[in-house]
C-alpha cells in the first residue's frame, strides 16, 4: 500500500486571496509532492464586475461577477498546480459595514456551526496534516476572512486532525520595505478598507513570527496565480512591480502556528518541520 503524501489545506474567503499569501506555499509544497487543497468560502460577487464597475452600481451584475471569479480562481489553481479546489459558495458578504453583510446567504451571517460542519467534512475527507486560515482579525478585518477563521479554528477543533494549524501575517518590517518600494515606483499603495480606530494594527513584530517560509522560487507562479485575477485590478496592484521586483518584496510568506502536535521549534522555515 502506497504511504499517504503530506498535505496542506489553505482556507480562504474569497478568489483571488490565495495568491498573495499563500500562492508561494501552494506552488511550493506541490512541487515538493505534498497534496495541496484550496478552500474558498465565498463566491466573490462583491468584487468588481468587468470594466472594473464596483458593486453598487447600476451595471454591477453580481451573477455575472460571480462566474467570472469563478473561471479567474480555476487558471489561479493552475498556475499554482493546487490538487484540490473545493468551493463553499456562500454569498460574498463585501466589506464590513456594507448592506451586504446582512443579506441571505452572506458568509458574515452564516452560523459559525454549520459553515464547520461544512469544512470538518472537508478535513476528514482530506486529513491535512497542515491547515493555513486567517487570524482572529481576519488580518485587516474584513468579515468573511474573520468568518473564514472562526468557521476554520471551529472545524479544527471539531475533527483535531491536523497536526499543524497557522495564521498567515506580514512582519511589520515588511510594510516599511514595501512603501518605500512602492514609493521609489511611483505605484500607489492602497490601504484596506477598514477603520483603523476599530482594529489592531497589521502584521506581527518579527521576533513573533514563527514560521519563514522561502519561496523565491516560485515567484512566477505566484505572479500567474495574482495575474489570475485580472478582474480585480485594485487587489492585485502588486503586479505593477513586474515579476523580478515583485519576487523579491513576496518571495517569503510568513506565518504564525497556533497548533502544533510536533514539538518542531521556532523559528522553522518549513510548514511540515517535524513531519517530515
């Protein structure tokens, strides 16, 4: 009987949030022959429709949106080689405060228990020996990423599968390099939209990040994975660097692990340090 590969289970909102992130991950890890699966909860209808035309307005067609991120979520995949796309399609519920929050169906107003149950069937059919969410703040507080960790840590504690269980964050140190990079570009780079009085600051400190995960040398997957995206040109404003540039400010994906049946110490630069 063959023995079972090693497998990551990446859990996100929406399309598109795979790539900055965990895109490196993806294509690493798959490349090394662990089995890789993607979790997006929602459907993504609150992203831009095409021509860029913003939900809300008149010609926003949330259907129309939906079958498109779809089709950009699949080339994402396959430029990140993910061996497993699974789709909860809950409606996307669009920014904190947007009436969208509170329509039927939005992920935001889904009970946290029936979305778990949902992704516990998911992990045991897949049994990831590492799972990657978002933290508490969903890291910039938008609500279907905090939804997506609550549903997450939920499912996790349901089934106690995985061995491994991280949060993605950026190291502080990292935004300074990245604004003065944009700045010396001329590219303009947006902030989130959330209030900052109302949330913690983003990203760790350095010395609390636990895990440095290189991935270098899967820079141009990473960069198909967001080119992906095309639709959602304000989310992927990255591209503007042009692949070398871009590789150099993403090349390394960081994370902090909040479960771990491995006794691995800190700082590792291997989700699987202690189970392979």
């Amino acid at each position: 009987m063959a023995e079972r590969s090693l497998t990551l289970m990446a859990v996100h909102a929406h399309p598109d949030d795979e790539a900055t992130s965990t895109g490196g991950i993806l294509a690493r890890y798959a490349a090394e022959g662990v089995t890789t699966v993607l979790v997006t909860c929602t459907d993504g209808r609150c992203g831009d429709g095409p021509g860029g035309v913003k939900p809300g307005d008149p010609d926003h067609d949330p259907s129309a949106v939906v079958a498109m991120r779809q089709a950009e979520l699949a080339a994402s995949c396959a430029a990140l080689k993910v061996t497993h796309l699974e789709t909860l399609d809950y409606a996307d519920s669009g920014m904190m405060g947007w009436d969208t929050n509170d329509l039927p169906g939005a992920f935001w107003t889904t009970p946290v228990a029936e979305a778990a149950d949902r992704l516990a069937e998911l992990i045991r059919r897949y049994r990831p020996d590492v799972v990657v969410t978002y933290d508490e703040n969903g890291f910039y507080g938008h609500p279907d990423h905090i939804q997506a960790h609550r549903v997450t840590m939920t499912a996790v504690q349901q089934t106690e599968i995985p061995a491994k269980v991280y949060w993605t964050t950026v190291p502080r140190s990292a935004f300074q390099e990245f604004g003065r990079i944009m700045q010396e570009l001329g590219v303009e780079f947006p902030e989130p939209e959330a209030p900052a009085e109302q949330t913690p600051p983003l990203g760790l400190p350095d010395d609390e990040i636990t895990t440095w995960v290189d991935t270098s040398g899967y820079g141009g997957q990473k960069f198909q994975s967001l080119a992906a995206h095309a639709s959602q040109a304000e989310n992927i404003f990255f591209l503007q660097l042009g692949q070398e540039r871009f590789t150099e400010l993403m090349g390394v994906e960081t994370f902090v692990r909040v479960r771990d049946t491995t006794a691995a110490p800190t700082p590792e630069d291997d989700l699987f340090a202690g189970l392979r």
